[in-house]
C-alpha cells in the first residue's frame, strides 16, 4: 500500500471515529439527558466535528490533489477541534457528566488531535495566502448568529457564558477572548504548514 493510500485509510479512521463519537453522544444526551432535537443545533461540539469528519474525508479523496479549499477547511476544522477541547475542559468539565466517556474526550480534545496531527504530519503543498485565514471566523459566526436570533425568540443558550443575562459587556469581552484564542491558533497552524514547505518538507 503506498503512503498516500495509508494517509487517506487513516483519515477516514479517524473521520469514522468522530462521526461514532458524535452519534453515541448524541444518542446518550437525547436518551439520558435533558436535550432535545431542536437543542442540538446550538452545541458547537457537534457542528465541530461534523466540520472535523467532512475535512477528513474530502482530504482523503482528494489525496495529494488537494485544493485550496480543503486545505482550509482542514485548518479550520482543526482550530474548532482545539477550540472545544479548550472551552470544555476549562468551564465546562466539572458540570458536565458524560454517560460515554471515550465519545466525550473524542470529541473534546480527540477530533481536534487528530486533525492537528494531519496537519503537522502530512501538511499541504500549496500556499495558504493570509488574506484566506479569516474563514476561520465563518462558521462560529454563523453559529453565533443563530444562538442570537434564538435567544430573542424562546431565550434559550446553550452555554453559561454566553447567557445575555451576564451583561453584555462580559458577554462580548467571552466572545472576543474566543474568537481570538481561534485566530491564534489558526495563525500558528497556518504557520506550522508555511514552516514545512519552507524546509522542503512539502513540495511546492
């Protein structure tokens, strides 16, 4: 089997596994807690790692024939990998109670290591202009919008520290600090891949 044959059987493991991860969890916070259908879609986790599953596995098809377009989604799913291994495991884990602890640490903090792991072990040949970085910011903001339009409409957040009844200067200042915590770390990936070309690891 060549390295690239082993590369993508390895991304659609891991891809496999994070999609297990999210079904058992999702299954488990339906079945055992207090979630229902209509909550899901305000977790950031789960909109994390099906970003983290369609990244490994368009990387897997597209093999060494990358695009431009899934280098950055790979980049990108790996920053809200780190991002909700961070954010859980700082204010969220002495609340929660997972009935499956493998799926609980897959998906906050496994998703995020495998995909950083391709990325620092594989990289990606092309060139990743600055002025592309930003899309990092879409789908957060895009997930934002929506818990701000719900909020408005039956009240509901699904985080503490996004709760609008804090205030709206703690909660901005709460948003600010992750929004660039995820710049940062999307910054020093896309530094990580200029670092491997710039060593001849990766072929231009």
């Amino acid at each position: 089997m060549s390295n690239g044959a082993v590369v993508s059987a390895s991304r659609l493991v891991g891809a496999s596994a994070i999609l297990a991860a999210l079904g058992v969890q999702a299954w488990a916070d339906l079945t055992y807690g207090t979630f229902t259908w209509s909550e899901l879609p305000g977790y950031f986790t789960p909109l994390a790692a099906v970003c983290a599953v369609t990244a490994l596995v368009a990387s897997a098809i597209a093999g060494s024939a990358e695009p431009r377009w899934v280098a950055l989604l790979r980049v990108n799913a790996a920053t809200y990998g780190v991002l909700t291994g961070v954010v859980y495991w700082a204010l969220l884990s002495d609340v929660a109670t997972p009935v499956f602890p493998w799926a609980n640490l897959i998906l906050h903090g496994g998703s995020g290591a495998i995909l950083m792991a391709d990325l620092l072990l594989v990289g990606h040949a092309g060139r990743l202009p600055v002025r592309t970085w930003w899309t990092v910011l879409a789908v957060p903001a895009l997930w934002l919008g929506y818990l701000v339009a719900r909020s408005h409409i039956d009240g509901w957040v699904p985080y503490p520290f996004l709760d609008p009844a804090r205030g709206l200067t703690p909660l901005t200042l709460t948003i600010a600090a992750i929004a660039a915590l995820g710049l940062a770390v999307a910054a020093a990936l896309h530094g990580c891949l200029a670092v491997r070309r710039a060593v001849g690891v990766d072929a231009a």
